[in-house]
C-alpha cells in the first residue's frame, strides 16, 4: 500500500510542496538548471524572503537541495525526491485503474 512506502509525514511534505503554484514553478525551473535563491526571488513578484520559505518548503519535501556557494545559496532540483513523488502518484494511479477496471467488470456482468 502506498503508506507502506513513504511515511505519512513525507506524504504530508510532498503535497504541501505542491499545492503551491510558486513552488510548483520552483521545481519546474530548478530540474531544468540551477539558480540561485536571489536569482529566483527575481522571478516572482514576492519579497526574497518570501521566495526562500518556498525554498525552504521544497527542499523539506526533497525536491530540491540547497548549496551555499560563497555568498549564494544554490537550488537544483532533487532527481530522487522527484522520482518518490512520480511513485506515489504513479501508484495512486494504479489504485484508481483497478477500481475502474472492477466496475467495468461488474458493468460488463449486468
């Protein structure tokens, strides 16, 4: 089952860190390259500080890491916390592919 897999707090974690749309554009941006936190504060209409929580927000759920680099804080995407998050729902998926398939059966039986 899917719990079994990933603990209920990393479940917890994970969508938090989706369900923004700001940190949603974080991950889209840093698995294609690398930015810094002020570069990326730069993107959005929002304080640097305000930009860091997202950061701070995704790096907890894994998605991404942080690296300081003299002055700079660098973000790149976490290929791993990704492939966690494409498992879990890719099991979701197969959860509700079940359940669809067995009300076809009982459909296909009446």
């Amino acid at each position: 089952m899917v719990v079994d897999h990933i603990r209920e707090t990393e479940l917890d974690r994970l969508f938090q860190a989706f369900a923004d749309s700001t940190r949603r554009d974080i991950v889209r941006r840093v698995t294609v390259g690398e930015y810094t936190v002020s570069g990326l504060a730069g993107l959005y209409a929002m304080s640097f500080a305000a930009v860091q929580k997202h950061v701070a927000v995704l790096e907890r759920a894994s998605l991404v890491t942080k690296e300081k680099r003299g002055r700079e804080q660098i973000v790149r995407g976490n290929h791993e916390g990704l492939q966690k998050a494409r498992r879990l729902l890719d099991e979701y998926e197969a959860i509700w592919r079940q359940r669809v398939g067995r009300i076809a059966d009982i459909l296909a039986e009446g």
